[in-house]
C-alpha cells in the first residue's frame, strides 16, 4: 500500500508550488489563467477594466465565484486561497469603500504578492493575511460573504477547511466558491504524489 501525503506534506508542496507561481505564473496552468481565463469564466470585465494588468495577470481561479450571487455595498468578505488578489480587488469594487474585503493565503510569497497588487490600487479596505483555510484567523459570525476560487481541493483538510467557512460566516451568510472536483477514484500512486493529487 502506496503511503499518502501528510496534512503537512501537502502544504509544504502547496507553499514550494505557488511560492514559485506567485514569481512566475507563465505555463503552469493547465487551464487558461490570467485575461483569458477571465473571459472564458464569464467576469464582468467592464467591471475589472480599472485593475491592474499585473493582478489581471495573476489570475489562476478555476470558475467566478461572483456569478453564484451578489457581493453588495458594505458587505464584510473573506477571499480563501485569495492568490494574488484579483478576486480581493473585484469583491471591493461591489462592496465600495464601506466594505471591507480580507484574504488570506497560506503561501507567504503569494500574500506579499497580493499586498502589493492591492496598494498598486490604494484600496484601504482591503487586507490580506498568511493562514491556511483549515484554522481561519477570524471570529465566529463574521462574513456576509466567503468566496474561493481554486483553492479548497488543494486543502488535505477539506471537512475541516469547509467548517471554518460556516465559522466565520454571519447567520445566512453564502459561501460562493469554485473548485476542482473529482469524478472517479483516481489509481493510489496518483493520489500518492503531490502532482497528481493536486491536478
Ligand atoms: C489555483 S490558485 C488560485 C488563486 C486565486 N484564488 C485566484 O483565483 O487567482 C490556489 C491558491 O490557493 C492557495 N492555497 C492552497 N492551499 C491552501 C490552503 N490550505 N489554505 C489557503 N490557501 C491555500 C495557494 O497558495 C494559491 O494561491
């Protein structure tokens, strides 16, 4: 029987993988990323035209998590595995300057990235921290609004990862994530190495 990956063997891959991604994104998608993911996952781009093609470029989502339902003025959001920030940036065009948008990653070379990407913006509502979606650094009832965009099936804690979520989201609060879901088993040495694992 093939050995699975530990809970922290499998953030250290996650930390050396999108460490390098947050340097340099170029092939190493197998789906389209950056503008032409964007485009192809429907975003409202009158509403990006006014971000930043640097954070435009960092975009590796898997699907749009602002078509599941509406982001709204003065709405309090939490972007897990937020990356470099696009989604940050987009929620706080729909929240507008009363509302307040967080993310958080759980690679240190992304979240800088992200920080960076929001003072390019001078957006003041926005933060952006290091943690992983399975211990969320937020109180109980805090979130009208959790998005996710490629983030929780990298987690090797998805149960414990989706109940931080209902944690810290606000009684009727939504959780709109997209994400990478596997059809059928997939062959044990697959699931054994990091690469087939995370897709
Ligand atoms: C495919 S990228 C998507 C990034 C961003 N959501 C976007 O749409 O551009 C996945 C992101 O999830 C982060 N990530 C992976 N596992 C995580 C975990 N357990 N907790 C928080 N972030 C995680 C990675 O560091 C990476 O930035």
């Amino acid at each position: 029987m093939m050995k699975k990956l530990s809970p922290n063997e499998v953030h250290d891959q996650v930390r050396r993988r999108y460490g390098e991604i947050a340097y340099s994104i170029k092939d190493r998608f197998k789906y389209p990323a950056g503008r032409e993911g964007l485009l192809k996952l429907g975003y409202d781009l009158t509403a990006a035209q006014v971000i930043h093609e640097g954070i435009v470029e960092s975009f590796c989502g898997v699907g749009n998590p602002f078509s599941l339902g509406p982001v709204r003025p003065e709405d309090t959001v939490l972007d897990v595995g937020c990356g470099g920030g696009f989604d940050v940036v987009m929620a706080s065009h729909f929240t507008g300057p009363e509302g307040r948008v967080y993310g958080i990653d759980l690679v240190p070379a992304m979240v800088e990235k992200a920080k960076r990407n929001i003072m390019s913006m001078e957006l003041s509502n926005c933060e952006i921290r290091v943690a992983g979606s399975e211990a969320i650094p937020f109180d109980d009832n805090t979130f009208d609004v959790v998005i996710s965009n490629g983030a929780i099936y990298l987690s090797p804690l998805k149960e414990k990862s989706l109940n931080e979520v209902c944690r810290v989201l606000k009684p009727g609060g939504c959780f709109q994530f997209a994400d990478v879901v596997l059809n059928d088993d997939i062959p044990e040495k697959v699931a054994a190495c990091f690469d087939g694992w995370a897709g």
